[in-house]
C-alpha cells in the first residue's frame, strides 16, 4: 500500500473517489454509535451484580467498630472501607478520606475550597491577581474544565512517553508563586496510556514550590486498570506518598482514586489520601460541608471485595472484556492506516483510551466527519486545555462501551474519515503549490 505522501494527484484523485463511495454508503446505514466516553459497557456493568445482593433488609448494618452505618457519624469513612482503599491506593489506611462516589467531585471541592479559604492558612486564591496551573496535554479534558471553570490560567505541558516534561515542570514549579497545581494521572494515563517512569515521581517529589500553597493533584484512575495480566508486576509507579516523604516535602501531594470504573461509575466510592496536615485542613471544613458520606455503599464495596486480592481478580474480568476491544481497534488501525503514513496511535497497556495523531490540521475534520456517518467522538482539541490542540491533530478513541460489532462499525467509519480528510488536505496542498 502507498503512502498518501507518495501518490501523484492523480491516484489520490481515484482514492478520493472511492472513499467517497465507502463514506456515503456507511452513511446510508444511520448509524448511531458512541465512542464519545469511558464509559464501562454494560457487560462490565454486570458484573458487580453481586455487589447488590450483599446488604438486604436481614442484614447486619454495623462496621468493625460496631456503629450503625445507616445512622449519621464518621465523617471520613468507615475503618474497613479506608483499609480497602488504602490497598487501592498504597498507602496507610490513617492517610485516607473516603467521599461519595466521584473523585472528580473531591477534586472540584479541593480547588474550590482553596479559592475561598486557602490551602492550610495561606491567602485564599481568590485574592490572588492570578493562579496558574500547569496541564500536561494530550490529557483530561475533565480535568481542565474545573480550572478553567475556576479561571486558573492553564500552562501546557508537553508529554513525553515517561510522563510529563519535567524540566518544564521544575522551571514553573520551583519558581512562579502563582503556580498553585498540576493535573496528572500517573498510570495508564488519559488519553496517552502513559505510566510515569521512577525518574519522573522522583522529580516531582523532589520539587521545591515557589508557592508553599502548590499542590500535585495526583489522580490515580487508572492504577489496577491492567489490560494484561504481566502489566500488574512490570508497569509499577513508585508511591508518591511515600517519595514525597523521603523528600522532606510530605504536603505537597493529594492523591485521588475511586472505584468508578471498578464497580458501578455512579455508585462507587472515591477517596483522597494525603500528609496528616493536609487531612487536618480538609477536615474542618469537611465538618461544616457534611456529617459522613454514604456508609452503607462503602460497607457494601468492602463486604464484596473483602480485600485488594479479590479486587484485583475482579479487575481481570474487566480486561477480558476490554482486551479484545482494544485490539480490534489496533488492527483495524494497523491493517488500513498503517502504509498510508497519515497518522500514529497508541497501543496501551492499561486504562481506557487509545491516543490517536492525524496529520496536523485534520483532527476537527475528521471527528465532523466521524459524526456526520453517525459515529460520536470526543471533541477534538479536547485533550489540551481551553480546547485548543495548537496542532489540530489529537483524536481520543474510546473503545469500552460499544459491543464489540458496534465497535467494528464505528472502526471502519473513523477509519474512512481519516483516509478521506487526509486525501483532500493532500489534494489541497497540492493545488496550491500549483498556483
């Protein structure tokens, strides 16, 4: 197969002509599919059916301590539940929170709350003339939308195939005040896949703040996510609790998790683990804002899991479902776009997306075009902050809802738009060096 790059104009002229036969007869099937999100399949789903059989009205409602969970009281979750998501999480059970049920909301809380009140006893950043943030891109759109909801002023960060640019990183960091955070998600990263190296956690727990408020806001999605069973053992991100304490910085951190896409995405349990002084100054306002999260779904997480063993065994349920959607999509990738040279894609070991990189300038195109044929996309641009993909070129596939023959119906859609938007951007270029 010939590279586009080679062709003369004329055979991308007859390619052209029969990817516009291919795209208009996809189109007259009226698909209507969604690689849109994240999202668990049902399939997935169902799998913690379980999980709703294990408390019933003859049960025993008490946690270890004997308290009633279905009664107000223990603010920051029940000792089963942060032993549980401690494991999750490794680090101590003492180090924990445990919230309602999105990590993305403690997140949200956590800039929020330090907009108005400060990060222990500094000047709330509302009385700031500006916050910066720093945002490692291709990354979570979700992410970039709260402090761009906040009206941080968000700094790009290049990412590199171990993790953030870290030399950018430090030069912000250790000498802008008003850089207060950065976003990251240290394994199987959103959208990239991609896993810090110890080189990496290393330089940012041996970062010195310019600002004593700074904070990592480490989001740890994806950190049981494994698509393959060898990537338990081999891809291990060092503990950044634990490396910012041997660094001599212990509050610089604030780790998320949740088991959103573990259990149930509206239903599950997130948590917050971080220094004793942080989680003194999250408490006293955790006092005023509430009396406890919901207890019962945490006794109900920990009565089906028991352990981090049976956690674990239940996440490579998951990946057996995951595993063959993702390869479908590589080799559709790999079979139809491969020799063309008109773009490049990950192959990740865990998480839930695949990276994909058009030619530059063609990435809005063909997610229009994607949605024109039926099949939605996230928006491209969305993994950089504002929206804004400078090269226009970044696309976030996302292969877990969709059965798998949605999945090899909305393949071949992405495929032939990025064929046919790659074709005329060519024919363009073409014509205007002829002029």
């Amino acid at each position: 197969m010939k590279a586009y790059k080679d062709m003369t104009r004329e055979e991308l002229l007859t390619e052209k002509a029969v990817l516009e036969k291919q795209f208009a007869d996809i189109k007259a099937r009226r698909l209507k599919l969604d690689m849109s999100r994240g999202k668990p399949s049902k399939e997935q789903l169902e799998l913690s059916h379980g999980m709703m059989d294990v408390l019933h009205s003859d049960c025993y409602f008490n946690d270890e301590t004997g308290t009633d969970c279905r009664n107000y009281g223990i603010l920051t979750g029940i000792p089963e539940a942060k032993r549980l998501m401690g494991e999750m999480s490794e680090v101590s059970p003492e180090d924990m929170i445990i919230y309602g049920n999105s990590s993305l909301n403690v997140m949200f809380d956590c800039i929020s709350r330090s907009f108005t009140h400060g990060v222990c006893g500094e000047t709330p950043w509302a009385k700031l003339d500006r916050v910066k943030w720093l945002c490692p891109a291709p990354g979570y759109d979700r992410h970039f939308r709260i402090t761009e909801f906040f009206g941080c002023e968000m700094i790009t960060i290049p990412m590199h195939e171990d993790g953030p640019d870290m030399d950018m990183v430090e030069e912000y960091v250790n000498n802008d005040p008003e850089v207060k955070g950065i976003w990251c998600v240290p394994k199987y990263s959103n959208p990239l896949g991609v896993s810090y190296s110890d080189e990496v956690v290393r330089r940012f727990a041996n970062l010195t703040p310019a600002a004593p408020d700074f904070r990592l806001y480490w989001d740890n999605a994806y950190s049981i996510h494994h698509l393959y069973d060898e990537e338990e053992e081999q891809d291990i991100v060092l503990e950044i609790l634990e490396e910012c304490r041997n660094a001599g910085h212990p509050d610089i951190v604030y780790k998320f998790i949740s088991t959103s896409k573990v259990t149930f995405p509206g239903s599950g349990i997130a948590a917050l683990a971080t220094s004793r002084k942080n989680l003194s100054d999250i408490k006293k306002y955790m006092t005023v804002q509430t009396i406890g999260h919901d207890k019962l779904n945490q006794l109900r997480h920990v009565r089906f899991f028991g352990n981090i063993a049976n956690m674990r065994e239940h996440m490579k349920m998951h990946a057996a479902i995951l595993r063959p959607k993702f390869e479908l999509v590589e080799a559709t990738l790999d079979r139809e776009i491969g020799e063309l040279e008109i773009g490049t894609w990950t192959k990740p070991r865990g998480g839930y997306f695949i990276s994909f990189d058009s030619l530059d300038g063609c990435a809005k195109k063909i997610v229009a075009k994607a949605a024109e044929a039926g099949v939605r996309m996230t928006d491209a641009g969305a993994t950089f902050p504002y929206g804004i993909d400078p090269r226009d070129r970044n696309i976030r596939i996302a292969p877990s809802y969709p059965t798998m023959k949605e999945l090899r119906k909305a393949t071949e859609v992405f495929v032939v738009s990025v064929k046919l938007v790659s074709v005329k951007k060519y024919l363009k270029e073409m014509d205007a060096a002829a002029k």
